[in-house]
C-alpha cells in the first residue's frame, strides 16, 4: 500500500479573507458590502445610543430656546429623541469652507 502526500499550497492571509468573504457556504453571506455596512453600522448605532443618553439641548428654530431630547434631560424611553440640527453641518464643515480661502 502506497500513501501519496500531496503539499498544500498555503494562501496568505489576505487570499484566505477574500475567499472566506465572498464564500455561499458560510451561514451568513457577508460579501464585500457587509464588509462596509457591518462596521459602519456599528458605529452608528454606537452614535445614536450615545446620543440618545446624552446629547445636549438644540436650537432647532433659531429663536434661543434649545430643544432637549436625550435622557439625561429629563425625558424617558418614549419621550426621548435625538433632535437633528441643521447648525451642526456648519459647526463641522467650517474648517472646509475656512481654509478654502487665500486669506
């Protein structure tokens, strides 16, 4: 009786996680868009929870009377929101439009 020993071409690591990716015989099909929507899902739902618990009052109309609608304001699981401010694409696209400029 003869054994034949056939040497197995190891992948590297990145062969590996690309064939496991994009593999049917996984449970779950993650692909290359699960790739991207896991962690960036993930990191907004992070986002959102901090911002449910704590996020400070908004000047929503621009009349000085800010809106509070995380937790730590008095408001409870029903009540409670993340209020969106239009000010706050200013507030992080300042630096952008500011070092555009020569000046």
């Amino acid at each position: 009786m003869t054994t034949t020993l056939q040497r197995r071409e190891s992948a590297n690591l990145w062969e590996q996680f690309c064939q496991w990716v994009t593999s049917t015989d996984n449970r779950l099909y993650i692909g290359w868009f699960g790739v991207l929507m896991i962690p960036t899902l993930l990191a907004a739902t992070a986002c959102f929870v901090i911002a449910f618990i704590a996020a400070p009052p908004v000047d929503i109309d621009g009349i000085r009377e800010p809106v509070a609608g995380s937790l730590m304001y008095g408001n409870n699981i029903i009540s409670g929101a993340v209020v969106p401010s239009s000010n706050a694409i200013g507030l992080h696209f300042y630096p952008i439009w500011e070092a555009a400029s020569v000046d």
